[in-house]
C-alpha cells in the first residue's frame, strides 16, 4: 500500500476532480456500487487524490483497502489486489472468514498469501472461480460502512490483475463498494482499457483525467519567498505537474543544485523531461555511499520493502543499515511505509531513476542475493521466479526447475505470468548437451500457458517449432500434432487442422508398436475436431473407427470418448434409434470411469452431455456436464470448462433451475470473454439468453442474444449457430417481436426446412415459429410451421419433439377457435413435458391449457392448469410467465394468493428454515437491520436481504415484526 504521500500536505486546486470523487462517495450511502478511474501522466496528483478520496472514505466510516502495482515487479500475480486485502483479512476474525464457503476461500487463497491456509491442496481453481470469489468477499467487507477499494498505479499491474479488474469493473459487487482506479495515460492493459472505456459510456464508471496544475494552483505548491521569476521558470519547465515542479524546486532551491552530476543520463529520461531527470539524479548524486547502496537495494528488493532485506540484498551489513535509512528519511528519498521497519519511495519515478543508476551485473547480483534469502525464509516459488528469473544464469537446472514450479503454481489463473516464466526457464536451458533435455517439456508447458492466456499465434509458433524438433516417430510427436490443431482450431485455421491431423494419421508406419495407439490418439483429435466444425459425418466415421480400435487396445478412456461422441454424431445426422442406444451405453462407460482418466479426455463429457440433452434426458444431462465442471476445476484442465459450463447452464436452465443457470452462464459469458475465444463467447451468451428469458430478464436475454447472434453471423453457419438464432427467437417472441423472431431464426437455421437444425431439434424450432407467426396474427403461417412441427416430431420419434409438436398444434388450434381439442393437445404436451422433468416447458404448455380451457368455458378446469403452472414456475424461479399465469387467473375471476405461495412454501414452516435462514431471521426478529446482519454475520446485504425473502415465505409473514412468533411457533401440521 502506497496512499497518503504527503497527507499532511493541503491539496492545490483539484476542486472539480475531488467533486467527482466525492459524488461516487455519496453513491455509497444509496448501496449502488460504484468505480472511480483516474488518469494522468506521472506525478500529476493520482496517488495524492486516492489518498485525498480515502481520508474522505474513512471520515464517512468506510473501510479504505489501497493497494498498488509496482514498476519492477510487473509479472507477480494479483499483486495490487493482495497489497490491498492481505493486511486487513489477516486481522480479521478467522471464524468471519469461516462463514465464506470453503471453495471460495480455496479460490482466494491462489490470490492472497493471508488465506493460504485455506488453499485446497490438489484442487486447481479457475479464473472466473477467482473473479467470483472475490466479488463475494467484496460484498462481505463491504458491511456496514461501505468499502472503497482502491488501486493505484494500474498500468503496471499483471496480466490476471488486469483481467481481475476487468471483470469487477464488468460486474461490480453488488454491495456499497466504490473501486477507485489509478493509472497512467494510454499505459493500460488493452483489455482493462476497454472494459472501463465501456463503463464509462455507460455512465457506469466516473472517469477523471488529470489535466496540469493551474498557474495558481501551482504556486501553492512553491516555498513563500522564492521570487516571481524563479516561479515563472519553475511553473514553466515542471508544465504544471506537481512532483516535476517540486522536483526542480527541490534542487534549484538548495545546495545540491551545484552539485548536479555529469552523468545524469539513464534516468526515467524518456518519461520526464530532461530537467526533472536530472534533477532527481542530482538528489542522489551526493548521498554517503551506503546511503546510495541500501537506495539501490531497495530498487531491487520492491516498493515498499522491508530495511533489513534491501540492506541483505544490496549486500550492506547489517550495523551499517540505521545510517544510511537515517541519511535517505533525511533526505526524504524514502519515507517510512506502513509497517514498522518498511520503507517505500518518495515516488516511483525515484524509484526509477536509482534503478537506472545501477548497472546489469550489479542488478544481476542483487537479484541473486534476494532469491537466495527469499529461498531461506520458505518463500513460495512465485515470489522467487521474479528474482530468479532476473539473476540465472544458461544452464543453472535449479533455476529452470523453480521457475517450472512457480510457472504451474500461478498457471490456472494467471496463465500469461505462467508463460513469461516457462519462456524465461526454456532461455535458461542449453541448446545442446545433458541439460537440453528440459526443452521438450518446457515447450508444450509453455505452448499450453499461451494458449490459455489467448496468445494463439504464439503457441502455435512454439508448437511448430516442436514439431521441427522431434525426430519422426518420437512419442511425443502426436500429442505435439494434437495440440497444435487445437490451437489452429482456435485460429479459425480449420483446414489446416484437419490437414495436419490426417497427414499425421496416414504417416504412422503400421507394423510399428505404438502406431496403433497413435492411430487412436489422433482419431479421437480428428473427431473432436469434426464435432465442432460439425461435419457430423466425418465425426461419426472417426469415432466408430475410434471405437473399435479402442476396444482392440482395451483402452476403456477412449472407448468411452469415441462411444459419446458416436451417439453424439448419429443424433446429429437424425438417427435416433441408434443414437439412445449409443448414449445409454456411453452414461454407462463414462459412469465406471474414475474422474482421472475423464480428466485426460473431458471433451467425453461434453459428447454425452449433449446427446442426453438433445434426447430430452435434461437431469441426466446436467449431471454429466457438472461432473465434467468439478473435474475441470479439480484437475486444473480448465480449456474445456468454459464448454462444460455452457452445457451444464443450458441442462439445469431445462430442468427448471434457472436461477443456477443463470449463474454459471454468466460465469461462462465472463471466463469466454477473458480468453477471447469467439466460438465460446456464442456459446455462452446462448446459454445465457436461454436462461434469462423463462426469468423474465428480458431486456438482459434480448442483449445476450443479440450479441450471440452476431458472433454467430461471423462465424459463419453451423449448428450450433443456429441454436443462437433460435435461443435469440424465443426472447424476440417475448419480448413481442414476431416477424423479427422468424426472420432471425430462419436466416440462422439456413431457410424454411431448418437444414443447419438437428432434425431431433426441428420440431422445437417450428413450435416457435408457430408462435411467432401467431404473435403476428398470422394464422395461415402458423398453421404450416404447425405441421412441419409435427412431420419433424414424427420423422424423430423424440417424445420431447412430440409434445412440442402438440403444443405448436395446440396454439394453431386455440386461434382457429377450437378450444376443446387446443386444450386436450396442450395437456398432453404439458403432461409429457412434466415427465421428461422440463418443468418451465411444461408450464408454458399448461399456461396454454388454462387459456384454451377458459375459452372453452370450463373455468374449474383452467383455474387448475394455471394453479398448477403459476407453483411450478415459482419453484423455478421464472418470474415473468409467473406472472402471466397470475393475470390469466385474474382474467377468469379467480383469487391470486398475495405472495403467490404455491407447492412447496405452503406446507412450510420454521422447520423449514436452512440453518442460515433461521440464523438470519432470529436477528432480524431481534430487531437487526440487514446491514448490522450482514456485518454480523459476514455475508453481503444482498445475501441477507435473499435469506429474510426466503424465510418471509416459508414463515408465511410479511413483516418483520411477525418473525418473531412464526419461528417460536411449533412446525406447522
Ligand atoms: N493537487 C496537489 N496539491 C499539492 N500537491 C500535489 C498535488 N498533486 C500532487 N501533488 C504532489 O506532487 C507529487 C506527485 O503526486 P502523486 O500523487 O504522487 O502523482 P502521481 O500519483 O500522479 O504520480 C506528490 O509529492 C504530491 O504531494
Ligand atoms: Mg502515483
């Protein structure tokens, strides 16, 4: 932490800039979350006006956490964030952090030394598990008096810093935490930049860029007494920013100006002007020379850093140390930091200028000795590699190897540091002789940390570099062959994917022992590749030659593989009887495999999660793809996690858990954004767009879909392009745009006979289309889709495609005024859909029933589908059909229950409680307001006001003064 330079300093001008802050201060008060960006050239006034916005936080009873990135340490992850929370979270109570759930302590503890006890010790995490975990704890502090979070000199932060930022900035905490961000001018990661460029025209995110000092303002600054001439000159060469013009006041006002240096060159000389570099050289010029070398150490040791170790790491003795800290407080070069015993620089630009004044091998040595004494105090190997990768030399194994360890520590969620230090380790490694050997494990280590950090080109340089390397018929080479199609696949260099994966496979030599496991190794590739380039046919041919193979090998993980992604493949090409059987027999392989060997292949999960959802076998399918999410994060072989979650959303979204759904496709929407992956960005915001419109968040489904859409539109038609088309259609037809749900839906299925649908997902496809035509008045129309609805349910014999079918025939019925025969087919298809445990689906279905019963005049009948719907839409959370229900309950004259209490909450009672909820309650009957809850408890507002919610309904109280009684009560019969 580095707030409060000068805080005893009064601030010069600044009057509108501190007006900005102060109004995101006062946003606080009304709980929204806020961020504040402040830019500016260095020694502006950003660390000042931070300082000036803390001082004001704390005076309103906040909580102030400050951290900063530092110049000379760039890559050490998540730096800023652990300088901003370590101190306080280690003074915390640990049984307040008990109450965090422990997978997201275990995410935290990859970010934040303080929490290390709580780091899981095999399990790998993820980045977004990071970026959620965080905002979580965000929230937590953030009761009672607010939090402000602040977090300067940004544009030296690392690469999983910036994207951490990125995505709070993104998706603040939902608590009253205002994020105050400092960077200089044009010198920001590109994403972050964006992210808060974005925000800011929202008008979500205040942005304040620091202009000069007026002339005024300025000369407040000087010493009374100096003369106006000296103060035009000073306010002139400084052009108003205040370290330059106390910088050159500082020396042109004393001694040292006589003494300014010959060699004054290699200073910050690009960033500052000539005069203030040699101004800040001529401040250090003079120093005793232990002075100059503990201010050289320091340079070296970090900023802030503790005396002791920058005195070791410059190689000063230890009784020499209290001199020379006195001579440089003295001159005001370091100034005491926090911690007793911690000094940090005046500036960062001193900072900079010392480091300059040193030279390679000095800087070399010094990095040596603090890698030594960080290795003897048990330091991790993150914070070693930094020094380590400075100082080693070619051909030191032990080197290599810690960098290798800090590189796997840091990969899972900070794959571009991870990249940084295997690149660092391969340098170290000779060409030739017994140490090379390391290279060929460096390489694909280090081709996988660029891929994940989403430096594609990159990593399929280092892999065709490999390639080059490897003798033909070395082991590795098909694993190096498989890697790189995946990167080309990522590339969009499809063709040469396949290409390469085919010229491979026809290069095995057949007799050969290993051929025929390499056959199967890159036929398993070829047909993951076939899957998502979706030529099915080619996908099917692969995975039965994979399957035999397989099983001519006894290799039950590829067995497995090839089996789902069978099943996947004849689905797709409408062979349904096969496709059941095949998918049967693939839950049965993957479920008598262990979660290692899954581990190996996850794209498994993938395969039979998507056959079984596409057959309508959604629980199962859930079930599938949440395994393939835990063993993802368990296993640290996070490149299919994003893919996973999709399907595990679109599977719980189906099963009525929407509120989940929601989640974890949000969770997908932000990691496919972090790594920059277009295809998985698609497939994320289709989830999310499913999710969000049975919710009712429509004009939140309508932007996921809209974006989803024109990623689909460049990528260019495939099926899975079109679900996008059909997912963004269904919000359309919500949202009361018919004849653009059609347009959308057939120009992304490829025209009116659906060519680029599954055929198992046609008939669902003209049920919409059904519908969008009804929602325009169209009759006519709607009566075709209707029956190509029921050719395409009977063409697949799917029973989910059946009742769809019925439902598109019942909607055609009802507005051609046959009420009795909509209302008996609706039933059918809500029945069948109940069955198949698609609950949201069912009661759409019903919700037809009830309108096509009221219009045949039975209203007994219609109050009772509706009733039934408006329970089950509830349970799932799917507000806005749950209101539809209530008003066609109203439009018969039949009572709605106030709260709408329907299935489950009815028979409720204090016993109903989870433990949280009654804990939640009972304070809250005590007289607690949420706010003195949420402290108490250490949970966010949010999450108390979510609880009381849930406890008000299961209680049957809407007050909360009828708490109190409703839990003393006994268990309701
Ligand atoms: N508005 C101001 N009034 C008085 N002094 C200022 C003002 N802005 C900056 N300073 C002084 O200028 C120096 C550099 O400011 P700092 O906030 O560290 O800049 P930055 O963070 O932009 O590099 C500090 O010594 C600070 O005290
Ligand atoms: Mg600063």
């Amino acid at each position: 932490m580095r707030l409060a330079p000068d805080s005893t300093q009064l601030l010069a001008g600044r009057e509108r800039e501190l007006a900005v802050l102060d109004d995101a201060l006062a946003r606080l008060a009304d709980r929204g979350a806020a961020v504040v960006r402040l830019d500016g050239e260095p020694g502006i006034g950003k660390t000042t006006l931070l300082a000036q916005l803390a001082r004001s936080a704390e005076d309103r009873g906040a909580l102030v956490l400050a951290g900063s990135a530092s110049e000379f340490e760039r890559e050490l992850p998540f730096a800023p964030i652990a300088d901003a929370l370590d101190g306080h979270l280690r003074a915390l109570d640990p049984a307040r952090l008990a109450r965090m759930e422990r997978a997201e302590l275990a995410e935290l503890a990859a970010a934040l030394p303080s929490l290390r006890p709580y780091a899981d010790r095999d399990g790998a995490g993820t980045r977004h598990g990071l970026h959620r975990a965080l905002r979580a704890l965000l929230e937590r502090l953030a009761a009672p008096g607010g939090l402000v979070l602040v977090l300067d000199d940004l544009q030296w932060a690392d690469p999983a810093t910036a994207e951490l930022v990125a995505a709070l900035v993104r998706r603040p905490p939902q608590a009253p935490v205002l994020i105050a961000l400092a960077h200089r001018s044009n010198q920001l990661d590109p994403r972050l930049a964006a992210e808060l460029g974005q925000a800011v025209a929202r008008g979500e995110a205040a942005a304040v860029a620091l202009a000069p000092l007026s002339r005024t303002a300025a000369e407040r600054l000087l010493p009374g007494g100096s003369s106006a001439a000296l103060r035009r000159e000073l306010y002139e060469e400084s052009g108003g920013n205040p370290f330059y013009l106390q910088q050159l006041a500082r020396v042109r006002l004393s001694a040292a100006a006589s003494a300014r240096p010959a060699g004054a060159a290699g200073g910050p000389a690009a960033e500052v002007p000539a005069a203030v570099a040699a101004s800040l050289a001529a401040e250090i010029a003079p120093l005793p020379p232990d002075a100059r070398t503990l201010l050289r150490g320091a340079a070296i040791a970090g900023d802030p850093t503790e005396a002791g170790f920058a005195a070791d790491v410059a190689g000063l003795p230890a009784e020499r140390l209290p001199a020379a800290v006195d001579a440089l407080l003295a001159a005001d070069l370091l100034r005491a930091a926090d911690a007793p015993g911690w000094l940090r620089f005046r500036h960062p630009l001193v900072r900079r200028t010392v480091h300059a004044t040193t030279s390679a091998g000095w800087r070399a040595a010094a990095h040596a000795r603090a890698a030594v004494l960080l290795r003897d105090w048990g330091a991790g190997a993150p914070a070693r590699a930094h020094h380590v990768e400075q100082s080693a030399r070619r051909g030191d194994d032990d080197a290599v190897a810690l960098l290798g360890e800090a590189a796997a520590e840091v990969a899972p969620r900070a794959p571009a540091t991870a990249a940084r230090w295997l690149e660092a380790a391969v340098r170290l490694v000779p060409d030739s002789g017994p140490g090379s050997a390391g290279r060929a494990t460096l390489l694909p280590r280090l081709a996988g940390a660029l891929t994940a950090a989403g430096r594609f080109s990159e990593a399929h340089a280092v892999l065709l570099g490999l390639l080059a390397e490897l003798p033909a018929g070395d082991p590795a080479r098909v694993e190096t062959t498989a890697a790189c199609a995946l990167v080309e696949r990522l590339l969009g260099r499809h063709d040469a994917a396949s290409a390469r994966l085919q010229t491979a496979l026809a290069g095995l030599r057949p007799g050969a022992p290993a051929a025929a496991a390499e056959a199967l190794a890159l036929r398993l590739e070829l047909m993951a590749h076939a899957s998502l380039e979706a030529d099915f046919a080619l996908m099917r041919d692969c995975a039965a030659q994979a399957r035999d193979d397989a099983r001519a090998l006894g290799d039950d993980g590829a067995d497995a593989a090839a089996t789902a992604a069978l099943a996947f493949a004849v689905y797709s090409l409408g062979e349904m009887e096969a496709a059941a059987g095949l998918s049967a027999e693939a839950v049965v392989l993957v479920g008598a495999l262990a979660d290692e060997r899954l581990a190996a292949r996850l794209e498994t999960l993938l395969y039979v999660g998507w056959a079984e959802w596409f057959m309508g076998r959604f629980s199962s399918s859930a079930d599938r793809f949440g395994r393939g999410v835990a063993i993802a994060r368990a296993s640290g072989r996070t490149a299919l996690s994003t893919e996973l979650m999709v399907g595990q959303a679109v599977a719980l979204g189906s099963g009525g858990r929407l509120a989940e759904a929601v989640d974890l496709a949000d969770a997908a929407v932000e990691e496919a954004r972090g790594t920059g992956n277009p295809q998985t960005l698609m497939w994320a915001l289709y989830a999310l767009c499913t999710a969000l419109e049975p919710r009712g968040e429509l004009s939140a489904a309508l932007r996921a879909g809209e974006e989803a859409v024109a990623l689909a539109r460049q990528l260019g038609p495939s099926t899975i392009a079109a679900g996008c088309g059909w997912a963004f259609a269904a919000v359309l037809i919500e949202a009361g745009s018919g004849a653009r749900a059609a347009e959308v839906l057939l120009e992304r299925a490829g025209g009116e006979r659906l060519p680029r649908c599954y055929p198992g997902h046609q008939a669902a496809c003209f049920e919409l289309l059904a519908r969008a035509a009804l929602s325009c008045g169209d009759a006519a129309a709607a009566r075709g889709w209707g029956e190509r609805a029921r050719n395409a349910a009977d063409g697949c014999g799917l029973p989910y495609a059946d009742a769809l079918a019925r439902r598109a025939g019942a909607a055609v019925a009802l507005a051609a005024g046959d009420a009795d025969h909509a209302a008996a087919e609706a039933r059918r298809a809500a029945d069948a859909l109940a069955a198949l445990e698609a609950p949201v689906e069912a009661a759409r279905s019903r919700l037809l029933a009830g309108r096509a019963l009221a219009a045949a005049g039975d209203r007994d009948g219609a109050a009772a589908e509706l009733r039934a719907a408006e329970s089950a839409l509830l349970s799932c959370g799917a507000e806005r059909l749950r209101t539809e229900a209530r008003r066609e309950l109203r439009r018969i004259g039949r009572r709605v229950n106030r709260r709408g209490r329907g299935g489950r909450a009815d028979s409720a009672g204090a016993e109903a409680l989870s433990a949280r909820e009654r804990e939640v309650a009972g304070l809250a009957a005590g007289g607690a307001t949420n706010r003195a809850i949420a402290a108490e408890l250490f949970l966010s507002e949010k999450t108390v006001e979510s609880h009381l919610a849930s406890a008000f309904v299961k209680l049957g109280v809407d007050a909360r003064a009828a708490l109190a009684p409703a839990l003393a009560a006994p268990a309701a019969g």
